[in-house]
C-alpha cells in the first residue's frame, strides 16, 4: 500500500504520524512509504533520516495526499487536510470528532474511511491509542508539578524529594488510572509522600499491590478528597467520567483551606478539569495563581515531548497501521477492536456515540458497508 505522511500543520504540534523506525516496519512489510519534507523536524528526524529508512520524501503535504492510499497523522485534519482526502483513502489519526461538526462534514464529504486513534479498542477494554499519551501526561505531571513548586515558579519553595532529615513533598493524585498511575510512579520515584484516590475500590486495590504499600490509597469521597487536598503540597487531578465531563472535586472554597502556594496540576483539564478554578493554559504560558494556590492547566501535556511522545504513540499505532497497509478495510471488517476506530466511512458516520454528539444520522457499519 502507498502510505502517506504530511507534516502536521495544528498549531504548536511537533509530533509525526511516522517515526523513522516505524517507516522501516512498513517498508520491511513490503508498503512504499511517502514522506512530507521536514516532516519529522520537530522530533529532530531529517529527510535523510526518513530516506535511510526507506521512505520517499515530497515537497508538499498536497503531493502526499494525491499519491497515497493511506494518511498516517497525529491530530485531526485541518480545513485544508480534509478537502484533499478522497474516496478510498484511509485516514488513521486522533479525530475526537464529537465537537468537532465542521471536522466531521469535511471527512463525510471526501467520502474518506477514517479510523480514529481514540476509539480504536483492546482485548481488556481499554483504549490503546489512547494510553501512550495519558502515560507521558502522567509522568509529566510531577516534572510539572516539580517546577511549579520552586519558589522562582511562586510555588512553595520545597524540593519534591526533601533530603536526607528534611520532609519530601506530601502528593495526592486523584485518579488511580493510567495518568493516576505514571504520576504515582514518578513521585514515589522522587521520593515523595504518595496517596492515591479513586472511586474504584477494584483499582484501589490493583494500585496497592502494584506498588507494593509505597503509596496510600483511599476511595473518593467529599471527606476523603477534602481531607487529602488541604494537607498537599501537590494534587493531580487525573479522573476521568468515560463520555462525561470531569467532575469538579475540588471546589474554590476549599483552596483557602490548602497550604499556600501548593500547586494543582490538573491533567484532567482536556474534558473540563476537575478542579473548579481550571482554565486551559498553553506551554508558553503554563501556570497561574487562583486564591494562594497555583494552578497548572496545560491541555496538551504530551506537546511538550514530541520526542518522546511520536516515539510511545507509534508502538502502539503500528500493529494497527500495518494491519491497515496489509489489508486494507478488509482489516477493520475482520479485527473488532480496529472497527471500534471507524469513525467515518464513505460519507457515513458508524460509530453512534459520535452521531448522537453532533446530531447527524448513525449507519452501522454492515449497513455502511453493504
Ligand atoms: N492534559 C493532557 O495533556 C492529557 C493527556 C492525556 C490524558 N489526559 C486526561 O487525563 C484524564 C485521565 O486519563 P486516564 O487515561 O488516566 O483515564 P483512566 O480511565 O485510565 O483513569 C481515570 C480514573 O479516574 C477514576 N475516577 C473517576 N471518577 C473519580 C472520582 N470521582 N474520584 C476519584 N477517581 C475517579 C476512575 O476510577 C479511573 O481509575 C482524562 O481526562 C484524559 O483525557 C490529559
């Protein structure tokens, strides 16, 4: 198959669809692989870099799309993306169509097949594609929530370690899932005092034996969240409500009760936050200061690492990617967690949840496809 990879073009996004070592996979599999010069500039890969692995390099994003069958990327098409994708090609990337109806009337009208990385499924009922990010999210939470805390930051001036005869860092991460996780890692990593709350007393128990009582945990309510939030240094808000909004856990009443300059890092801030005084903030501008307590809010925590980030996606999109390459739709008709992903296929919307969100009519994908 003929796979096409332009430079993402959304603002301030660093990450490529293909890293050189993935193109490799796809050239060893037979595929021809065509690349967007510079493409891959931001996780520092050169076209020769991309050449050494196999790949042809073009000059224009609008030559990739004209010549390939597939479009591997890493976020939503943008309005001048979707009018180039056509009848016939696939599109493998984030989508997150649900909000996006001006997104969703351009896939349906190229009459494309898009598969999106946030709904594509496991064998465990988990989300994939989906997991790689929550896991850099996670782990870039404490090296947040670490610079936030300096005093240079108007944080509290502590180390999250402490040293030898000097109290470390008291963190709470609220969400023992996979963000709630890879936070917890790297705090107790550090050195700092760890609790865990979540709603799921099964996950609660799973984080127990997983970390081997280096970290509390608690189940969530208002007393225990109350109880936890006013005696931290640092909370992570990491919950997430599958198909809601976050819920708000800590209220702006309760930020006087906390120990001033604390930081709040609420990674959960990409749908909605669960603190109450959360807005969004950029890398460029990642902090600011609600009632003594600082807050830090960036939506696209992964950004930030698109080394790091292009490289844990792609592990993960490339059993998928080359199952897409290998068979075409024929490898979304015969692998149930790849058809979880089709979100759009000649000019029909199949995945329901999407539908119902913007209003537009659902086909199944047998019905789509017959
Ligand atoms: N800001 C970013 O750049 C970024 C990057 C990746 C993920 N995220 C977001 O981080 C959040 C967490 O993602 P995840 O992959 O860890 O999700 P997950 O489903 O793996 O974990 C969520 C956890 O929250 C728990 N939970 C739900 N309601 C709760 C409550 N009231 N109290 C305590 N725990 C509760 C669940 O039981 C679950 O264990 C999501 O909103 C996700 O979109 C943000």
């Amino acid at each position: 198959m003929k796979v096409g990879v332009p430079k993402e073009i959304k603002a301030h996004e660093y990450r490529v669809g293909l890293t050189p070592g993935a193109v490799r996979e796809y050239v060893a599999a037979g595929h021809r692989v065509m690349i967007e010069t510079n493409a891959g500039a931001g996780i520092g890969a050169t076209d020769d870099d991309y050449r050494n692995a196999g790949a042809t390099i073009l000059t224009s994003a609008v030559e990739v799309f004209a010549s390939s069958e597939m479009i591997v990327k890493v976020k939503e098409p943008q309005p001048s993306e979707w009018c180039q994708l056509r009848e016939n090609q696939i599109l493998f990337t984030y989508l997150h169509l649900a909000p996006d109806p001006d997104q969703a009337k351009g896939l349906l009208k190229s009459g494309c097949t898009a598969i999106a990385y946030e709904t594509v499924t496991d064998a465990h009922g988990g989300l994939p594609l989906l997991a790689p990010m929550s896991e850099v999210a996670g782990r870039l939470a404490i090296e947040a929530a670490g610079s936030a805390l300096k005093r240079s930051a108007g944080g509290r001036g502590l180390l999250i370690g402490g040293v030898p005869g000097v109290q470390p860092a008291r963190i709470v991460v609220i969400g023992g899932g996979v963000v709630g996780t890879h936070a917890a890692r790297m705090a107790v990593g550090l050195g700092a005092e760890v609790t865990i709350i979540d709603r799921s007393i099964r996950r609660l128990r799973e984080l127990d034996e997983l970390f081997e009582g280096r970290v509390r945990t608690r189940f969530s309510t208002i007393e225990s969240v109350e109880e936890e939030v006013f005696a931290a240094d640092v909370v992570i808000g990491a919950v997430l409500v599958p198909g809601a909004s976050a819920p708000k856990l800590v209220r702006r009443s309760m930020l006087s009760s906390m120990r001033k300059r604390g930081v709040l890092v609420d990674v959960a801030i990409d749908q909605g936050g669960c603190f109450e005084t959360s807005r969004p903030t950029t890398h460029a501008d990642p902090t600011y200061e609600v009632d003594g307590v600082i807050h830090y809010c960036v939506a696209n925590m992964p950004g930030a690492v698109p080394l790091t980030s292009s490289q844990a996606l792609n592990n993960a999109t490339l059993p998928f990617g080359l199952a897409l390459a290998n068979k075409g739709f024929s490898a979304v008709l015969e692998n149930p967690h790849l058809r979880a992903g089709l979100n759009v296929y000649r000019g029909r919307l199949t995945y329901k949840a999407v539908a119902e969100s913007l209003g537009l009519p659902f086909s199944p994908i047998e019905q789509a496809a017959a």
